[in-house]
C-alpha cells in the first residue's frame, strides 16, 4: 500500500516535526546545555590564600632538585629537551604490566609526531615495578622505545603520588610544552583533533583546564563504600567542577600551579578529584568540552571519531581501526552531514549501551 506523504494534515506534520525535535534534543540537549552552563568564566583571585599560591606557583624553581632526579625517576625519556617549541605532551598512566596497552598506543595515534609542523609527543609514566623480573622488562622495553619514565617512592591506592610526580617530571623536562593531556592507557586520543583546536586559539591562553566538566559531584559520606569521606576531612556538600579522569588538559602554568598547591591536598579520592580541588585552591577553573567523552566509551563510528577529542575504553583491535579510519595522523574528512549522522548514531549507540549495563545486560 502506498502512503503519500505529502497529503498529511497539519497537526500531523506538527507530531512529526516536534517528534524529531524532541529526538535531537534528548541526544544532544545535554551536551549544549553543558556547554553552555560549565564555560569557565573569568575568575576575580581576591582571597589571599588563592594570590599566595599563584604567587608561589610563579616563583616555583625545582633546578636544584635535578640532581638526585635519577633516584625519583630511575627510567627517564629525554623526549622534550630537543624540541624548542612542544604543542602538546600526553601523558599516559600505565602499569608497568599494561605492555600490551602500551603497544596499542605506539602502534597507532602515539605515531603522530606533529599537528601542522609543530610537534607533539607521547610519553607513558609507570609506577615502580614490584617483580624484579617485571623491572627488567621495563628497561628492555624502555631501551626498544625510548618513550617512558618510571618513577620509584611508595605511592598510595589511589594513585595521587604517580600523578604528582608525573606533574614534576613535566616541570623539570618539559617546560616548554604549551600543554600538558594526563590519560589512561586505554583512551584513543585524537591527536589531530585536538592539536588543531588547540593550534586555532586566538592567544596563548593561561588557567586553561579542559575536559568533560563533571559537575555538583558529592562525596561518598558512606564509611562502608570505596573513596568514603567524613565531614571533619571535607566539611563541604560537593566537589568543586572537575575535569573526569581519563583524559583531560592543562596548560603549562595549570600544570605548575596545580603542583604547588598539591602539597596541601592529601584525601582518599581518585586523582581527577583532586586535581579539581588543587585547581580551585589557586583560583582555576574547569572549562566544559562535549568533544572529552569522558569516562564513557563512545561506540565506534569513523567520523564521530574524527570529531571527538577522546573515547575511553578502547582495547587494541579498536585502537588500530580508528587510526587507520582517521588516515593515521592526517584526519579524515567528513561533510558536515556525515558528522551530523555519525554524531547522532554514536550518542544513540552509546546511550543503548549504559542501558543494557544497567540492566545487566552486557552484550554489543
């Protein structure tokens, strides 16, 4: 039977179009409204603590700490000294027995070295290695790639003292990195995405701290689950604005300052927390990007993939694909209807997928 379309009435071309408009603002309503609610606004640094830090943060000078910098870092690439002008460096947090993860990163966007002539690099930053055995493997691998650092010193479970020293180490040399990305060695980054972002920013901008803004968090106030936090320790009802930990970036001064004011920072919480606790203390806030996915793992489309900054969860197989897809450091180029589209099936995709984990059910 053949349906004419045309010959609908008004009401019913008004169920249709406010039935799509509805669809389109479930999927990205989210996103436009974050944008526009978690936009970093200029911050007015009027509390003396906040001026002391950033005080103290400009004055920082840890050259003469260079000197016992091979008993903290025992592995240490020499990745940046040779390079005068560094768009970015990643950071990657791995276990020493992540090599496969690590792998999967060399063997796709890590490749990419520059974003429009100017350079880039990748580094992964392991904790001590437990198993003597498990520390020669390390060298050797160091030795084949030449593109990690290992830090020694009891760290806690939550992985702040790895974060802190990583920090240092970017300080010490690195300093001339523009910016500074942390993630997990399971996130694809999108290296080219994310340089020409950077690379179109009218000025060098400072207190820049990018990511997937996570907003009104509250502390876990049960003693009997993970990351508890009384009252006495953090007598406030919520964190303050946070980028989420998989991936997320700081410029260079962030980077410093975050440093200096971690020294006061000490909670059982993960990292990406207390980063955002160490960025309020000297006065910085974070600024939201829809392109940061986060901690959720956005189902594989190429172009939605090519608009993104980052997709975490990624194993190796995936790894490759979306390098090759995204012309291995080149991009790919996508018509603004194809990345409309991949958008949207991505963004479906994934919500199905949350909801399926919810429900228990765990199958693609």
């Amino acid at each position: 039977m053949r349906v004419c379309v045309f010959r609908l009435h008004t009401h019913q071309w008004c169920f249709l179009l406010c039935n799509v408009v509805l669809f389109h603002a479930l999927l990205f309503g989210g996103d436009i409204v974050e944008e526009f609610l978690l936009q970093a606004s200029p911050a007015a640094y009027t509390e003396r603590a906040v001026l002391e830090l950033r005080e103290r943060a400009r004055k920082l000078d840890l050259s003469s700490t260079m000197s016992n910098s091979s008993q903290i870092y025992p592995i240490s690439s020499k990745a940046c000294l040779q390079h005068q002008d560094l768009l970015f460096i990643t950071i990657v947090f791995s276990d020493p027995d992540n090599s496969s993860e690590r792998d999967a990163i060399r063997n796709s966007w890590a490749n990419q070295t520059l974003v429009q002539d100017v350079a880039v690099r990748t580094l992964f930053f392991l904790k001590p290695s437990t198993l003597k055995t498990e520390h020669q493997e390390v060298w050797e691998e160091s030795a084949r790639h030449g593109d990690m650092v290992q830090c020694e010193g009891p760290l806690s479970q939550n992985d702040w003292g790895q974060v802190k020293l990583a920090l240092r180490w970017v300080l010490l040399f690195c300093p001339q990195a523009r910016f500074v990305v942390l993630a997990d060695d399971s996130v694809f980054l999108n290296v080219p995405a994310l340089g020409m972002y950077l690379l179109t920013l009218r000025t060098h901008p400072d207190d820049l701290y990018l990511g997937r803004v996570i907003h009104h968090a509250s502390p876990e106030r049960n003693y009997n689950k993970p990351h508890y936090v009384s009252f006495h320790l953090y007598p406030d009802r919520t964190f303050p604005d946070y980028c989420s930990g998989p991936a997320f970036l700081m410029s260079q001064d962030v980077v410093r300052k975050v440093y200096v004011a971690s020294k006061d920072v000490e909670l059982a919480l993960p990292s990406d927390v207390l980063i955002g606790l160490c960025a309020r203390a000297v006065g910085v806030v974070a600024t939201h990007s829809a392109r940061f996915s986060g901690e959720r793992h956005v189902r594989y489309n190429p172009c939605c993939y090519n608009f993104l900054f980052t997709s975490a969860s990624v194993d190796a197989e995936l790894m490759g694909m979306a390098w090759r897809d995204l012309g291995k450091g080149k991009g790919r180029y996508c018509s603004m209807l194809e990345t409309y589209y991949s958008l949207v099936v991505c963004k479906a995709m994934t919500y199905l997928n949350s909801v399926n984990f919810l429900s228990g059910n765990n199958t693609k």
